[in-house]
C-alpha cells in the first residue's frame, strides 16, 4: 500500500513532441505527490509538486494532472527538449509523515 | 546557499572495512533523509532525522548500517563490516518543513570490492 507504481520504464520522444509519464498509487493517507528529475551523477531535484485538492498544475513546459478517484497522477512535457532527456521520478508522502515514497523512474530520451 | 554537501563523493573499499558516508544539510533545514539508490530497487529510504532525532530507520537494511545527526548541521552513515552488496549511490536530503519539497545532495558512489 506503500507502493507508488511508475511507467513507463523509459521513453523515447523526438523533440518538440509530448512525453508523458504515469504514476499509480494506493494508499489514500498520501497528501503530496512532487516530480524529481534527475540528471546522471547529480542528485534528484524538485521539478513540480501538486496536492490531491488540485486536478493541475502547470509550470512552464511541465504540468502534472490529477485524478483522485483513480488514485493516478501523470507529468507531461510539452515540447520536450534534448535537454529534457533525464531521469524522472514521481513520489508521494503521507500527510503525518515527512518520508517520501518514490516510484522506479521513467528514463527520458529526447532526440533532435 | 551550497546546498546540500555529501562527502566523499566517490569511495572504493575492501568487503569488510568500514565506511562512513557524511552530509551536511542546507542551513535551517529541520528534517534530514539518507536515501540509497541502486538500479534494481530504485531511491529507498534508510533513515530519516527531525530536529536532530531519528524518526523512522525502519529502511535502515541490517544492523550493519547506523546514523546519526550530532547535530542539525551534520549528518553521519555508517556501514560496518561493508559487504559488496552494499555498493549503490547514497544520497541525502533535507527540507525546512512540509510546505516545501526535498533538496538532495549529490550523493556517494560506494563501491565495495
């Protein structure tokens, strides 16, 4: 129940395209749901977070869309860069904790 | 603001020998988190600190593994004897309160030969 499911395990986008990755989870007491993005040899760092009162957020090229009754989450990239190309993870944390549970990640291929 | 500052950066040891991982939260930052990150079990969390005390080790792997925070500026990981399994990159992380996200350091690359 801890569990917070990511696919897909990695993608492959050309540039100027939409890249989208989902994420599932299960346990209903989970109250803030970030997107980490992480580029090889650096630690993951905060992209966009939203919580469960809010169906979307949009920051820029990134914006996260929520569905509460199916307890799913999903990032999209619009106009995805080659810069873009990283690795991203989705988390949740429960609203009496501060422990962040993290999905497997999604590896972002973003070719020119 | 540095950040987060993990050190070493990167550390080979000998299967057996005993190797401490350290971290230096951002300053002001209450909570601090050490995560281990392998490729076949993801970002797991080992343990994590508020206000200087260890609230959940439950992720800590074995009694092989230990942490402390002295205090709210430093942070230690200690594995001791060291096994092969062990070699993953090990990163912390610390936030100020819940309204903000997590800042990770760059981590340790852990080889254990």
């Amino acid at each position: 129940q801890q569990q917070v499911k990511q696919s897909p395990q990695s993608l492959i986008v050309q540039k100027g395209g939409i890249s989208i990755i989902n994420c599932a989870y299960e346990n209903t007491a989970f109250d803030y749901f970030p997107w980490y993005q992480q580029f090889p040899g650096k630690g993951p760092a905060l992209l966009i977070a939203i919580r469960p009162d809010v169906s979307e957020k949009k920051e820029g090229r990134f914006t996260i869309s929520f569905n509460k009754s199916a307890k799913q989450f999903s990032l999209h990239i619009m106009d995805s860069q080659p810069g873009d190309s990283a690795t991203y993870f989705c988390a949740a944390r429960t609203y009496n904790t501060d422990k962040l549970i993290f999905g497997t990640g999604t590896r972002l291929q973003v070719f020119p | 603001d540095a950040g987060v500052i993990q050190s070493p950066r990167h550390e080979v040891t000998e299967m057996g020998q005993e190797v401490t991982l350290r971290c230096k939260p951002i300053s002001g930052h209450n909570s601090l988190f050490w995560y281990r990150q392998t490729m076949m079990r993801g970002l797991e969390l080992l343990i994590y600190f508020n206000n200087n005390v260890p609230i959940d080790d439950s992720g800590m792997p074995e009694d092989r593994f230990s942490a402390k925070m002295p205090n709210a500026s430093f942070s230690t990981l200690k594995i001791q004897p060291s096994e092969p399994r062990d070699s993953a990159v090990y990163f912390c992380a610390s936030t100020q309160d819940r309204t903000y996200g997590y800042t990770f350091g760059s981590g340790t690359r852990l080889t254990v030969v």
